[in-house]
C-alpha cells in the first residue's frame, strides 16, 4: 500500500476520488447481483416482482415552512403556525389576545 504521508495534496486528492469511484462502482454492483437474486427467487416459486429503484432524496426534506406568527413586541420570536404553539403565544392568548393580531 502507498505510503500516503508521502504524497501531494493533489496526488491524495486523486487516491480519494478513485477509491471513491471504486467503492460506487462495487456498491452497484453488488446492488445488481442482489436484485437478479431476488428476482431468481421469486421466478422460482412463480412470482413476478418489480423492484423501482430511485436516487432522489425527498422534496420536502429541508425546505423552509415561513413565518405567520410574530411576537408583537418581541420581533425575534416568531412562529410557522406548524407543531406545538410556543409559550409566548399560549401567554398571550390567555391574555386575552387574537391569534390574528400576530399575523405577518
């Protein structure tokens, strides 16, 4: 195995990538094995099988639900209207107030 104190930057750059590489190309393969087995066993006792494969992450993952609610003297706290209401506005409701009056 290459001594890798002994290399460049670049020179570890490019070891990274292969192995990178390497280890996607293994990973699909293996993928591919494991899927025509499935599908051998199933042929065996009659059944068809459909395997749909994706590699798109979720589209809701990480996108940003905006502000309906502000703090009326308190800019900072805020609220989506989404999940448990904060205590700010259980305190103000109590109080008496509309949650409309807090509406961006």
């Amino acid at each position: 195995m290459t001594e890798y104190q002994n290399l460049s930057e670049n020179e570890l750059q490019a070891v990274i990538e292969n192995a990178e590489k390497a280890l996607k190309n293994k990973q699909a393969n293996k993928r591919k094995e494991v899927i025509a087995q499935i599908k051998e066993l199933a042929a065996s006792i009659n059944v068809t099988v459909e395997i749909y494969e994706t590699d798109k992450r979720s589209a809701r993952k990480g996108v940003k639900v905006p502000v309906k609610y502000r703090h009326p003297e308190d800019p900072e706290k805020t609220w989506t209207g989404r999940g448990v209401t904060p205590n700010w506005m259980k305190i103000l409701l109590k109080a008496g107030h509309d949650r409309s009056e807090f509406e961006v």
